[in-house]
C-alpha cells in the first residue's frame, strides 16, 4: 500500500464553525491526529502518517512555518518507504505556499497543497472530498515531476499557475496560464498532458530569511508619496500591483524608476486577475522587470528568492521570471 505523510499547518480545513449553518468560523482548531483519524473510514487506499506543523488560519502564514514545513518536506521525502507528502493549508495564502515551495524543491516525488473552503462541521463540507482526492494524486505515479501540485474543487493545479479568484464557494481556484493539470475524485483522475519536470532538481535554494520586498497597489490617484511611505529602509525590491499590463501613474514611475536606478529591483505585474505583462520598450530605461504570468503575490515570492540568492540585475531578474 502506498504510503503517504500528511503535513497539516492548519486553516479552514481544520476548521471549526460550532454549528452547521453559521457564517464564522475559527480556523486550525482539528489536530493531525484527530484529522487523519476522521478520514480513516473514508476507505482510502493509502497509509498515511502526519505531523502537525502549526495550526492557524493561513493569514498568518509566513517564514516562521515555512522554515518548519520545508525541511520536514524534504525529510518526508527522503524516506524511501513515503511516495509523497500531502501538505493541508489555509486557502488564503494557499497558493503563496504552493509556489515558494515549488521553487525549492525537488519534483521526484508528488508533493500536493490541499484545503477546504468549508470549515469541518459546515453542511457541504469540502475539506474530506478534497483530501481524498489529494490522496489520488499523490499515491500516483504520474504525479511525479510535476513539481509541486494543489488540488482544490475536483481539479489538479500547478502551484506556479494556481491562484485564489474567488472569497466563497468550492470553485474558489483557477489557474492561469494553464486552467488545470487534471481532473480528479475520489476514484478517477485524468492528467492532461505528460509530466514536464521528471529528473530535475529545485529550481532554487532555500532561504531562511527572505528580503523586504513590498507589493505597490495602484488605484485612481496614486501618488508618489504613499508609494515613499510604502518603501522603507530595509525594503529590497518592489513588486508593482499595476493597472492593466502592469501600469501605474506617470509620478510613481518616476519614483520607482529612481528606486530602480539605486539598485532595488522593481517588478511590474498587475492587479487584473488574468493577463500576461510583458516587457514594453519603457522598461529598459527604467531597469524594470515585467512579471510575465505571475501575480503580484507570486511576483513578490520569486523576487525574494532571487534577491536573497544575490541576483540584483534586472536583466538577470527577467531572464528567470521569462522561464515562469
């Protein structure tokens, strides 16, 4: 039998409402245990084992859990009886998580983010038909150098595609460039092309201490001094949230051109929920860098790796968000 290890950081997976009905719930209240115990007349055809590796609403998810949940990751991994690791995680920063850690981790092995947009005691329940379904993929062995998956809503994601485009409801999750990977149950489950990852390493190291960087939002009347008060000292790069392909304001080009110019690297992406931003004949002069697919969330995950690693050049910057 295949043999799993379950990583629960919490969220609303793990949630717990008090009624069937109510609006509020408090996320993280289930432990591993208690979880894996209530899963286990589900009939699934696996052997899991878990750890708890925090227990919070995934708001609060940050480099305190991700320092935590990376090497037991890569621990699980390197056990040659585990076929693959399921992490369960909030779904607010869900695809943060995913993301980060499919940068830095090896894709021998399936390793799958799954959640729930339903806390455990609501009608409609979403969390044990989700993990059920993560328990088929990762017992697959085409899952396997896809890097790192998450699978929400019957549906399989790349973590560098997935995003959260919706605060309700089951169908919370797209991805974008790609929909999805494959589809998924219980019982079934449909790839849609070849794995593209099979015999490759992670694309990054880890850091356990990530740089500064701040995300910019633009809106209607963005001036330059809230993008000032925004910038700080110890900030290390900036990721634009801009209007359509990753627009902003004359003024605050002119800021975040200076800050370019000075050595802080300036990512521009947009605050749309889908679109490419690719590069314009502006952005040379700038030293900007455009995010191509990425969401400013995502922008600003792999803009931190990269600075951490020491890479500062804009030109060497574009050429690793060109091969996102």
């Amino acid at each position: 039998m295949t043999k799993l290890t379950v990583l629960a950081t919490g969220g609303t997976i793990a949630g717990i409402a008090g009624s069937a009905i109510a609006k509020d719930y408090r996320a993280g209240e289930i432990g591993i245990e208690d979880y894996l115990e209530k899963v286990g007349g589900l009939g699934l055809e696996a052997e899991l084992s878990g750890r708890q590796i925090a227990n919070i609403d995934s708001a609060d998810m940050g480099p305190a859990v991700w320092n935590a949940l990376h090497p037991a990751i890569l621990e699980a991994l390197a056990d040659p009886e585990c076929s693959g690791v399921i992490v369960t995680h909030g779904t607010d920063t869900l695809e943060e998580t995913a993301f980060l850690l499919d940068l830095t981790l090896p894709a021998d092995k399936p390793v799958v983010v799954v959640g729930a947009m339903r806390p455990a005691d609501a009608v409609g329940y979403d969390g044990l038909r989700n993990f059920a379904n993560a328990v088929r993929v990762a017992s697959d062995s085409q899952a396997a150098g896809r890097g790192v998956l998450v699978v929400m809503g019957d549906r399989v994601f790349a973590a560098r595609d997935v995003r959260k485009v919706r605060t309700r409801g089951t169908e919370a999750f797209r991805g974008f460039p790609r929909e999805s990977i494959g589809l998924v149950t219980p019982a079934t489950l449909e790839w849609f092309g070849a794995p593209w990852r099979q015999g490759k390493a992670a694309m990054s190291d880890w850091y356990d201490d990530l740089p500064e960087v701040v995300i910019v939002y633009v809106h209607a009347a963005l001036c330059a001094e809230e993008v000032l008060r925004l910038v700080g000292e110890d900030t290390r790069g900036i990721v634009l949230a801009g209007v359509g392909e990753g627009n902003m304001p004359e003024r605050v080009r002119q800021e975040l051109a200076l800050f370019a110019h000075n050595g802080i690297p300036v990512v521009r992406a947009s605050r749309a929920d889908e679109g490419l931003v690719d590069r314009e004949p502006e952005d040379d002069a700038n030293r900007f860098v455009a995010a191509r697919a990425l969401n400013p969330q995502k922008a600003r995950i792999l803009l931190q790796m990269l600075v951490a690693g020491g890479i500062t050049d804009p030109a060497a910057i574009q050429r690793k968000f060109d091969r996102r």
